[in-house]
C-alpha cells in the first residue's frame, strides 16, 4: 500500500465522517484532518510508502490530543 493510497483513504474517511451530527449537549467536533493536513500528510509520506503487514488507521485523543505518541 502506497502512502497515495493511505492519504486517500483518510480524506474518504474524513469526508464521510464529516456528515456525522451529534444532539446536544456536544458543542463542537474536530477533525485533525481540516487543521493539521500538512503535518499528518508529511508523516504519511515519510512513513507510510513501503510494504506493510498491518496499518492502524485512527487517532488516539488521549489527554494531549494527536501530540500523544
């Protein structure tokens, strides 16, 4: 799997994501993909070309958001 086809992958993801509406009392939902595309494409590209066995795709929130690695 090229990083083309992960970067791909995540836009589809995002956009079919970004249909989703939630009832109160959820004020506010962010995508990391509208505000820090550059840097997770950059990762992508560095990391994701090659052979893999198995990719996670997803975001672990955590206390510090995407900056928990």
């Amino acid at each position: 799997m090229s990083a083309t086809v992960l970067l791909d992958r995540a836009r589809e993801l995002s956009r079919a994501l970004a249909q989703l509406r939630f009832p109160a009392p959820v004020a506010h939902v962010y995508d990391p993909h509208a505000y820090a595309w550059a840097p997770y494409a950059a990762y992508v590209n560095r990391y994701g070309a090659g052979p893999k066995r198995v990719v996670l795709l997803g975001m672990n929130p955590g206390p510090f958001g995407m900056m928990q690695t």
